[in-house]
C-alpha cells in the first residue's frame, strides 16, 4: 500500500468519526458515536442512527425550533401568536366581502363568440 493509499484511507476514517460525533450529538449520545464509528466505522455510523434521541437532545431540538420561530415572527413584524390553552379551533372573525357583481364576471360558458 502506498503512502498516498493511507492518507485517502486516514481521510475517509476522519470523515467517518466526524460524522459520528455530529450524528451522535444530534442523539445525545456523543461519546457513543465517536467510539463506535472509530472502532467499527461505517457500521458504526448505521448503528448510531438507529439509536433513539435522548429526553435532552429532543427537549433542545425543541428549543431551537421555538427559538427560531419566535425570531421569524419578530422579524415580521408581528408577535409570537398566543396559543389557546384547550387546543380548540376558533374561526377567524367574519369580514366585510362582498361578492362581485354577476354581470361583470364571464366564465368560460360566457365568452363572447362561443
């Protein structure tokens, strides 16, 4: 094997264990998928993503999603919308549409020449 053949081979393997720590940190289990993918690497890598999420790791995927909503709507212009508490649906108040008038509207029955 040629030096160059090791240091592809050190390459793909640092890939492998870079991606098993980000995957393992997305899981909550960091130290698990630095281990496995530095030990077993690829199978190491399809074992950590079968791992369930931890309470944390879900509970801060939470966090950051409401994070950045909240930033979006405030950058909008507007608040965060409040939430009723029961989860019931209500209907938006009614408003002042009116119809258009029937003698300006011509489908495609009332073409002229058809």
């Amino acid at each position: 094997m040629t030096p160059w053949h090791g240091l592809i081979f050190l390459i793909f393997w640092g890939a492998i264990v870079v991606a098993g720590y980000h995957l393992g940190k997305y899981k909550g289990h960091i130290a698990v998928g630095v281990i496995l993918t530095a030990v077993l690497g690829l199978l190491g890598l399809l074992i950590i993503a079968l791992i369930p999420q931890t309470d944390a790791a879900k509970m801060a995927a939470a966090q950051r999603n409401m994070a950045i909503q909240q930033e979006a709507a405030r950058r909008a212009g507007y608040p965060y919308p409040p939430q009723a508490p029961t989860g019931q649906w209500t209907p938006p108040p009614t408003g002042q549409w009116t119809p258009p008038p029937s003698d300006q509207w011509q489908g495609p029955h009332d073409q002229p020449g058809s």
